[in-house]
C-alpha cells in the first residue's frame, strides 16, 4: 500500500477510500461491511485490513437510508426533573446497550406539540420503536398510522399500544393499611389536577381503600389543585391541609417529589416529622436526598425496563397490558398515634 494511495489524515475516511486503499469496488466494500457472507475470506480480510488501519466507521445516516430500521429505541420524558424519570433513563440506557441498541432521549415535557415534532424525527430516522413515558392523553398517536412498535409506561393507550405499568392503584391497600395501624383516621392525599394516568390510578386506590375500611371521604382532604408533580404543590399542599379546621394526621403524596415538598414546608414551619405530621411518597427515588428515609413505595424499574424494551424489540401482534408488582417501603417519617382517631 503506497504512501500517495493514503487519504488524507485530517479528514474522515469514507467507502470510496477504503474501495481504493484494498484495490477493490465500493460495491464490494458494500457487501464486506454489510453482507459479509457474500464475499469471499480473501476479499474480506483484504478490505477488513484496510478498515482496521484507519479506524473506518460506517456514516450511520447513509447506511439508514437503505434500512427499513435503526438500532436507535426513542423515549418521549414527560418530566426531565424528576429523579424517577432519570432512573428510569438510566435502566434503559443500560439494557439498550447491552442489545447493542442506542437510547435517545426526548425531552417532551408532555407537550403534544414537541411531541408530535419528536414522533416526526423518529419516524424519518427509522427508529427501531418508541417508548411514551407518562403524559397528558392526545390521540396523536393513535390518528397517525405508525410502522414503528410503540410501548406506553403509564398512560393510556385506547387499547391500540402495548403498554406497562406498576399495580399502582393496588399499592394504596399497603399504604392504607400501614397508617390505619398506627391509630391514623384523618388520611390525606395529594394528587394532580393534570389528568395522568399514574396519579388518578393512584387517587382511586386511595379512595376505594379509604372506603373498604370505613373510613368517609372527605373531599378537603384531597389536593388536586396542582397542575405539576413538584416541590412547590407539596409545599402548598401541606399549607393547605393545616390551614383545615381539622388537619389530617397522614399524608400520602402521589410521588416522592411531593412527599419531599411536604416534609420541606414542614421542617420550615417547625414542624417535627413524624411526631407532628406522618408523609408518605410514592416511587422511592430520592432516598440518597432526604434523611430520614421516606416511607414510600418502591417501583422495580429494572423490570418495568426491560418489559418496555421488550414490547418494541419484540412487538406481540396484539396490544398487551403489563402490570408489574411494586413494594412498600417503611421508612421513618410515619410515627403512631396513641390515641387512635375515631
């Protein structure tokens, strides 16, 4: 191989360099790198010497223009903020390259109209499918025919997607239970006035378990005027709730965020927790970030990971529903009271 066959050092070496440098066509070049079977060993190791050498990478858009398909698995994030959806980034992430596929995050802020823009770029891109995390329900999924798998975490899918989700509503019995048994009566909750699928599962779990023990529901008790999942509507909520004739006891917060929003507003009022007030979470994402640990609910992300990617690898020729089981977590910022309420 002569110096004056070399392409130059301080640009990217592509297939007509490598066609030249092994003494072959790009055709053949072609089928080495994408059909290695069609080419003899001579040529192969010919060609694959060349590559070696200087490093050569496929231009990844090109060769996508002749593929149905991509090694690249989107994910629409509803809330870039919040430690559960990172975590949730970090499982797939983790699984995705473990299958030599690469992840590539959406930012929606579960805006139909960013979401329609990234559903867009994935579909030019021939992404190898999509996975919705949370959101607010739009039928712009549904109204567009949609090649790709497509898998929803939490949301709902009109029976066209598959889709995963933690037994949220079933977790509120553990909950329920575990105040109830510390002599609670005055049962708070804190939800969403955005409707999301997670949080009205959740809400409904709270009402029905409230309901089985005989306990009244009473509507001041339920803190919906939020349209975020944040510190801030823990704050107003816990806020709220004291400013009530008679203030609940316990709180069970729709996520860790707002768990750790309540506690904050209470340590600045001087409240002590939990011998003033009991708060639960929901998640248990952000047990390195508060001490003492939040009781709350554990998701098992690894499992719900891994069904999501499964569901757009693998697609089943009908839409499934997978519900995968969460765990309750004691922590320390529920105490019992003496006296139980009546």
């Amino acid at each position: 191989m002569n110096k004056e066959s070399r392409p130059e050092n301080n640009g990217y070496i592509g297939i007509r360099d490598i066609a030249k440098l092994a003494g072959v066509s790009t055709a053949t070049v072609s089928r080495v790198i994408n059909n290695p079977e069609m080419t003899s060993e001579k040529v192969r190791k010919k060609v694959q010497k060349v590559i070696e050498e200087y490093n050569y990478i496929p231009n990844q858009p090109v060769k996508k223009i002749f593929s149905k398909t991509s090694n690249t698995i989107a994910v629409f994030i509803y809330d870039m903020e919040n430690p559960f959806f990172i975590s949730l980034i970090k499982e797939l992430n983790q699984i995705c390259l473990e299958h030599n596929y690469m992840l590539l995050i959406c930012d929606t802020g579960s805006n139909p109209e960013l979401e329609k823009k990234y559903l867009y770029f994935c579909l030019a891109n021939r992404c190898a499918g999509i996975i919705l995390t949370e959101g607010v329900d739009s039928d712009i999924f549904e109204a567009c025919r949609i090649h790709i798998p497509i898998a929803f975490l939490d949301r709902k899918t009109h029976g066209k997607f598959s889709s995963v989700r933690s037994n949220n509503r079933q977790m509120m019995q553990p909950i329920v239970d575990y105040l109830y048994n510390l002599g609670h009566r005055k049962i708070a909750f804190v939800g969403c006035k955005t409707p999301m699928d997670s949080v009205i599962s959740r809400q409904n779990g709270y009402i029905e378990t409230m309901a089985g023990k005989g306990l009244p529901i009473i509507q001041e008790y339920i803190y919906d005027r939020n349209l975020q999942l944040t510190l801030q509507a823990g704050s107003q909520a816990l806020n709220y709730f004291l400013s009530l004739p008679a203030a609940p006891t316990a709180i069970i917060c729709c996520n860790d965020i707002i768990a750790l929003g309540a506690l904050n507003a209470a340590y600045s009022l001087g409240l002590k927790i939990p011998a003033d007030m009991s708060i639960v979470g929901f998640d248990n994402v952000i047990s390195n970030l508060h001490q003492p640990q939040i009781t709350t609910v554990q998701q098992n992300l690894r499992d719900i990971s891994l069904e999501l990617f499964e569901l757009v690898v693998n697609p089943p020729e009908e839409p499934v529903s997978k519900i995968i089981e969460a765990s309750f977590i004691e922590g320390a910022t529920c105490s019992r009271i003496e006296t139980p309420q009546k």
